[in-house]
C-alpha cells in the first residue's frame, strides 16, 4: 500500500475571494428597484462575504494573526542565533500582512454595494436614514452627537 501524500496545491484566497466578490457585485448591480423581494436577500449575501473577508474570524484577520505568529517566532529564532530562518519568517509574515491588506481592500466596493441597494430600498418603502452611533431618524448632524 502506498502511504505517500498528494501535496494538494495551496488555495490562493485571494483570487477565491476576487471571484466571489465579482459574481456577487454582478448579480447585485441588476438591482434598481429598491421593491425588488429579493434585494433583502442580496445585501445579506454582500454582507455575509463581507464578513467572511474582514469580520471577527474571516480571512484577513486570520491572515493578520498568523503574520504576528510567524513574527514572534521569527523573533525567537534571532535570539537562538539563526538570522536566516527570522529573515525568511519576517518575509513570509510579511506576504501574509500584505494577503491581509488585499483582502481588506477587495471588502470596499461590497460595502458601497450595501450602501446603495439599502438606499434603494429605504427610499421604495420611505424609510428616513437613522444615525448608527445614536439611533436618531431623520437627518443628522454628527456635531451635535459629540
């Protein structure tokens, strides 16, 4: 029997989050009726991705939180003399920030997407905008807020 491992090609999560992000602005875009049944459901879809790319767990935090691991260890092996393992594990930390950050910057345009398919929708159903720092309704000016 044979016991050797198929070496399984590393994801790439950021050209799986590029398409993803692509079909979901795709679909999302064909939204101009803020009465359409289904734009609910779209802007939870934009915000469930969303989530999944910058929220608590998604993959720009873990990217971020495994860069800071490779840099502690990258920091113990300096100090047991192995310069060349901390450079290679700075620069692999490195890569890992810079995953992060494309990540981070990728979310942007499905934010906006919310943002403008929640405005179609208020606007359909006379919704007035409400203030997410303290819940007023109507228009708000933010100095009166501080």
């Amino acid at each position: 029997m044979n016991h050797e491992k198929k070496h399984q090609p590393q994801r790439d999560i950021i050209k799986e989050h590029e398409r993803t992000v692509d079909a979901l602005l795709k679909r999302s875009q064909k939204f101009e009726d803020g009465h359409d049944p289904d734009i609910l459901n779209m802007i939870e879809d934009l915000q469930a991705e969303i989530v999944s790319m910058v929220g608590n767990m998604g993959s720009a935090v873990i990217m971020t939180m495994k860069a800071s691991s490779m840099n502690n260890t990258a920091v113990e092996a300096r100090a047991a003399g192995n310069a060349k393992r901390a450079r290679e594990l700075t620069a692999a930390a490195d890569e890992e920030l810079d995953k992060a950050g494309q990540i981070s910057t990728l979310a942007i345009p499905l934010r906006k997407e919310v943002e403008r398919l929640k405005g179609l929708y208020r606007e359909a159903h006379d919704i007035l905008p409400t203030c997410p720092t303290c819940g007023h309704v109507g228009e708000v000016d933010h100095g009166e807020h501080r």
